[in-house]
C-alpha cells in the first residue's frame, strides 16, 4: 500500500481563528461552570480586538469577573494570529497551576515553565502560549532574555511592582557574605564619623540593629573603586543569593541606592530600568490584566510606560462578595471565630 502525503497540508495561518470571541466559541469547554461569556468579558474582549495591535492595553476587570478567562483568549488569539511565542505571566507558581487547570477547562492547550522546565514543546512551536511567573521573567539570566517574542500579557498588574524591584536588587546578607559585608561597612565608616553618626553606625556591628542607613551618591562615587573591588572578589555571580540580581546591577553600581542595615547591605536602582529589557521593546505587544491599575505614576514606575488603552468595561461580577470578620472586635470572640470557620468551610 503506497501513501501520497502531498494531500496532507498542515494549517493555513488564516484557518485558526484570531478573533478572540470567535476563539470561544470554537472551544471545547469541559469547565461545567462555563456556559457563554459574560457581558463584561465579551466587551473586554470586543474592544481589545480593535486595539490588538497597540502596543501596551490595559484590561480592567473585577477579581471574580473572568479576568483569567480573558487574559488565555488574548493570548491564544495572539498566538493564533502571529504563530509566534507568547508568555503570561503570573505572580507566583501557585498562580502558574492554577492558570494551567482552568485553560485546560476552557478547552486551551498551554506551556508552563517554572523551576527550569517546560511542561511540553507547544510554545517553542509557536502553537501556545507559556504560562510562566514574573520571576523566571525578569531575573538576570531568565531564559527568556534571548527569545524572540510577539507578546507578553502580565496578569495581576497591580501587583507586580515589588516583584520586579526584588529582582533588580541585590542583597548581600551578613550570615552569608560576612567578609563583604565588614569591608563595605567599613569603608563608609569615616563618612558617617565625619557627619556625627558614628556612634548610631557604629551599632551596626550589632547584627540585630535595626537602623538603616542609606549611603548618599556623592559618597558612593568617592568610595566607587573601592567598592566595585570588593563586591568584584566577593564572586556574587557563583552564589545562587545573589547571581541574578548582580546581573542586573554589577554595570550600574555607581547609578545605585546603597542601603545598609543589621541584616544585609542593598543595591538597588532609584527607579527599576525595565525599559532595558527586551520584553519592553519596539514590537512586542504587551496587555496587562489587573482588578484594578494603580495611578498612572505607579504604573510608569513599574512598567516604564502607561497603557495606550485602557479597557474596563462596566460589570458587578466580583462585588459584594466579600465578607471580613473581626473576631476580637466581638464580645463573643470564641463563638465568631466557630463561626468564620464555618463561612469558610461553606463557602468560597
């Protein structure tokens, strides 16, 4: 028997379906609690289809508004549309399984990649996008550097500002850089005695001090070369502490905050330059997901941009569902805390 694989084609880019609603409704849906859209996510979806192709869009959407829902169809229609690689980016590996079981019950094949693995080839095969954390996307040696990517849709926007100031931070804990830690206490030392603080400077030498001291820029450039040797012999590169926030500052030590306290010592830049990496460049398009975006000051500090679009399209879903109970605040503290537990056995 003789086969004629010529007939065998695979998919024309135009056979996949760019058009998120339409996305949906292609999908096999196994979630039972997914019967249609909602209003609000129709007209997030709507909207951002007409501004697809701007550069930074922000979506809006209540927490328990399907805002995860939202942010899968963006990027599979991203996806669908460019046969390129896509990322959405989570907070945290938790996050990451937990976005990984609702596209599986929407019906949506996806990539995650924490801890150094991808859980298949879809996403280098430009079929899906990858599921991933804001860490493996913005440490100094992320594999992602050096991938050519379409888009990146950042979920819990609002939330990402410490994360990405944590990774562009460099902290040299005493307990396990004792030796780099003395030497730059000590070259700061004559500083802070000619400015009358030597005595409370002094009191770092007590591990459990709580002061702070924050090493003014004019000091730090007197002080850069000797600086820059001592922090070169430490290796930081080789200690996994340390080595991919020191990617990020080794060049731009001089540009840095330098902050010491009992604990550790603290590089860090005045304002976090994600601008330089390539997930802000020319070409990639990036929307951000959030229950609610941060004034537009905020959000330049954390992104380096504000949003071209901002969609937020009016909903109740996610209001008036939110019980907090003050237990102590009671008269009958034994009972309302049997009685929080219950609500919370019974309900979500």
């Amino acid at each position: 028997m003789t086969f004629d694989f010529s007939k065998i084609k695979p998919k024309k880019r135009g056979d996949l379906p760019v058009d998120p609603v339409e996305l949906f409704q292609n999908l096999k849906v196994y979630d039972s609690g997914i019967n249609d859209l909602w209003l609000a996510q129709g007209d997030a979806l709507r909207k951002w289809h007409e501004n697809r192709t701007k550069p930074d869009v922000g979506i809006v959407l209540n927490t328990g508004a399907g805002k995860t829902l939202v942010g899968l169809l963006m990027a599979q229609s991203l996806v669908n549309e460019t046969r390129e690689k896509v990322l959405y980016a989570c907070s945290s590996i938790q996050l990451v399984e937990q976005t990984r079981e609702k596209a599986s019950g929407y019906g949506l094949d996806v990539t995650t990649y924490f801890r150094s693995d991808f859980s298949n080839d879809l996403f280098t095969r430009g079929e899906a996008p990858c599921i991933t954390t804001y860490q493996a996307l913005f440490n100094g040696k992320s594999r992602f550097l050096n991938e050519r990517l379409a888009a990146v849709i950042f979920d819990d926007a609002h939330a990402a500002e410490h994360l990405l100031r944590d990774h562009f931070s460099l902290r040299i804990a005493r307990t396990e850089f004792s030796d780099v830690y003395a030497a730059v206490h000590a070259l700061f030392k004559g500083y802070h005695d000619k400015t009358g603080k030597a005595g409370s400077y002094a009191e770092l030498e007590d591990p459990r001090c709580h002061h702070l001291f924050l090493i003014p820029p004019f000091e730090l450039h007197s002080q850069l070369g000797e600086m820059t040797r001592i922090l070169r012999e430490a290796r930081l590169q080789q200690e996994k502490s340390t080595m991919f926030a020191w990617e990020h500052v080794r060049d731009h030590v001089d540009t840095c905050c330098i902050m010491i306290s009992g604990d550790d010592i603290t590089i860090t830049p005045p304002f976090v330059p994600v601008r330089s990496l390539p997930y802000f460049n020319t070409g990639i398009r990036r929307v951000y997901l959030s229950a609610t975006l941060s004034a537009p000051d905020a959000f330049a500090r954390t992104f380096g941009c504000i949003p071209e679009e901002v969609i937020a399209p009016t909903t109740t879903a996610g209001e008036c569902e939110r019980l907090i109970v003050i237990p102590s605040r009671a008269n009958l503290e034994r009972d309302d805390i049997e009685m929080a537990k219950e609500l919370i056995d019974r309900r979500k």
